[in-house]
C-alpha cells in the first residue's frame, strides 16, 4: 500500500479558472487498489519537476459508485506541483499515484435516515462532494446541507455539480452559498464562515438539533470555528469530521520549538526499526532533532508521505516496540491512536528502540 503505481491521465476537465479534475486510468490489475476507495479519501501524486522529487495529495472527488479515479487540482501561488498539472499535464501522460487513503469518512447505508451537515471552503469542496453525492445516492432517506464559502459564484469549484444534484435530489439537498467578496441577495450568505456566521445560520437556515454528522473542509481557521461553533450547541465532537486542506501553522512552531530546545544540549540517540512492504530496516535517531519521517528518509528509506504536517495520514504508522510523542495530529481517529497508530511526519522517539509497522 505504500507503493507509488504509474497511472496514466485518462481526462482532464476545467473547473474553474484556476482549477481543473484529472481523472487516471486504472488498469485491470490495480483496480483492487484503487477503485475500493471510500469517499473523502485522497491520493498522493509524485512527479519529478526540474530533477526534484515533489509529492502532494489531493481529494478523490467523485464516488465509488462513478466507477471513476478523480482529483482536483487548484492552481496555488508559488505551487510548483499544482501549477504544472494545471498548464503542463495533458491526457496520456504518466503520475506516480500512490493507492487511495484517509479516513475523512462515515460508512454509509440505504437504511440510515440521516441528516449531514457538511461546511467547505474553496477547493475544500473536494472531498466534501464525494460525501455528499454518495450520501444522496446510497441513502434515498437521508438529507444534505452544504454551507459553501467562496470569494464569488465564478470562483466555486463544481458549481454545475451542485446545481445539479439540487435539481436531482429536491427537499433533501440544500446548497447555502457563502460569499465573501460579491454581494448576495441575502445578507445571511454574506461573509466569511466563521462562528458568527453559524450561529446566525443555525437560528434561521439550518436546524442544528436535527444534525447525525458533521463534515468540515478548509483552511485550519475555518476548521475551528466551525467546530467550536457546533460544540457550541451541543454537537458532540464524535460526530464531527474534518480534513486540513493547508499545513497548520502549529506544525511549524512546534518544530521551531524543538530546534530551540534541543541546541546546545546533548541528545540521545534511538534505535529506530520500520517494517514497510514487508522488509525490516534499521537507522539510529537523535532524539529531538528530526521526526521518523525525516530520519528515515534521510538513512534512503522509501517512506509513504505527502503533506508532512499531520493532516492527511499518508505517513501512518503502528507503534510495536516502545515510544513517541507526536507534536500535532489533524488525521487519526481516536480509535487509532488507541490502537497505536501515529503520524511518522510528527514522530519523535522517546524510548532508547522504537519499532514502527507500516504494513499494519
């Protein structure tokens, strides 16, 4: 599972101006790979730019019932990788794609009567419209509503999906449009998402009492308002879901903090075991100076990861043998962590041997 296969493009399709999907052809003999997906899962791409080696994840954004493999890209400023797919990659072309994974899910079932609630910002629509077609679409007894935040109408990724599924699915899909930078007919649809912003919209638009699961997906201070919002008005934490679509700045200070703890002092050293496709190996770790991630790789390893800031589980791991202490964790469930599963990303041994599964 922590192989990167070679895909071919099959299509690719212009969202928006700066946003396109990529849709891969999956041959016969990786189609239990990859077509068992769960909507809200991702892949990780890599691909070698100018004799570097760049990898990125991005959200599947159809359904398993398509019977399609499908990501969107949205073009970033000073995004190496998003800027190549959206002006360089054309249909035919070779990605190195590594087998669907996340866990930014619920199972779903024709028997449920459900009502999701789901918020998205800007290209955090991704993952959240494979939720909400699969929703509509296995379960004809439950309902949908969106809260979509974007800066104008022309800037909404699937905007003709939405409309779309509204006209399908009517009285049990619900599209709320949030605006930040174009006036809307209704101040309520105005602004940012925010805790303001849900509180006004679960007095008059939205019934918060009615809700069975929550879905979030967007920039991490999004994330959080939204969440203590719902926590706000009794929402318990188990049902809310969320996926980063950024590296939270957390990461980043926790790191720093590390470095300025660990100068001028001597470090122990631990002896680090990984167990991956079925192979042991062995490297020795400074404790406090790089997560397992980095130091694996460092010793040549070929480790699976994408975004190295605890958000999107590429690097997961079960911890056999000893400890670690994770700086930060946007991706693993309670049940995970209690089971011994961590984030190598934000790894860092605590115990003279540390022995890490990833084939677990």
């Amino acid at each position: 599972m922590s192989r990167f296969y070679k895909l071919a493009v099959a299509d690719i399709r212009p969202e928006t101006r700066d946003t396109i999907s990529i849709a891969f052809e999956v041959a016969e003999e990786f189609r239990e790979l990859f077509m068992n997906f769960r909507a809200g899962q991702h892949l990780a791409l890599r691909a070698r730019l100018e004799g570097e080696e760049l990898v990125r994840t991005y959200s599947i954004c159809c359904t398993p019932q398509e019977q399609e493999l499908r990501v969107a890209v949205k073009a970033q400023p000073y995004g190496r990788f998003s800027t190549y797919a959206n002006t360089r990659l054309k249909v035919g072309d070779i990605v190195e794609v590594m087998p669907p994974a996340g866990h930014f899910s619920v199972p779903f079932d024709p028997a449920h009567r459900k009502h999701y609630l789901a918020f998205a910002a800007g290209s955090g629509i991704t993952p959240i419209i494979a939720l909400i077609k699969t929703a509509l679409q296995t379960e004809p007894d439950s309902r949908v509503t969106l809260v979509y935040g974007n800066r104008s109408t022309q800037s909404m990724i699937f905007r003709e999906q939405l409309e779309d599924l509204k006209n399908s699915y009517l009285g049990r899909f619900n599209l709320v449009p949030v605006m930040s930078r174009e006036q809307t007919d209704i101040e309520l649809f105005h602004g940012r998402i925010d805790q303001a912003k849900c509180r006004a919209l679960f007095e008059r638009w939205v019934n918060i009492n009615s809700v069975d699961e929550c879905f979030i997906c967007g920039p991490e201070e999004m994330m959080q308002e939204v969440t203590q919002a719902l926590a706000a008005h009794g929402v318990d934490r188990s049902r809310i879901h969320f996926e980063l679509f950024t590296t939270p700045g957390e990461v980043k200070q926790r790191q720093a903090q590390r470095q300025r703890e660990a100068a001028g002092r001597d470090r122990a050293v631990s002896q680090i075991t990984v167990r991956i496709d079925g192979q042991q190996v062995d490297f020795e770790l400074a404790q406090n100076e790089a997560s397992i991630l980095e130091g694996g790789l460092a010793a040549g390893l070929e480790l699976p990861f994408s975004c190295k800031g605890g958000v999107c589980s590429t690097c997961r791991a079960k911890v056999v043998v000893g400890e670690v202490e994770m700086d930060v964790n946007y991706a693993l469930e309670d049940y995970e962590l209690e089971a011994g599963y961590v984030l190598t990303c934000q790894s860092y041994p605590l115990t003279e041997r540390v022995v890490l599964d990833y084939d677990e």
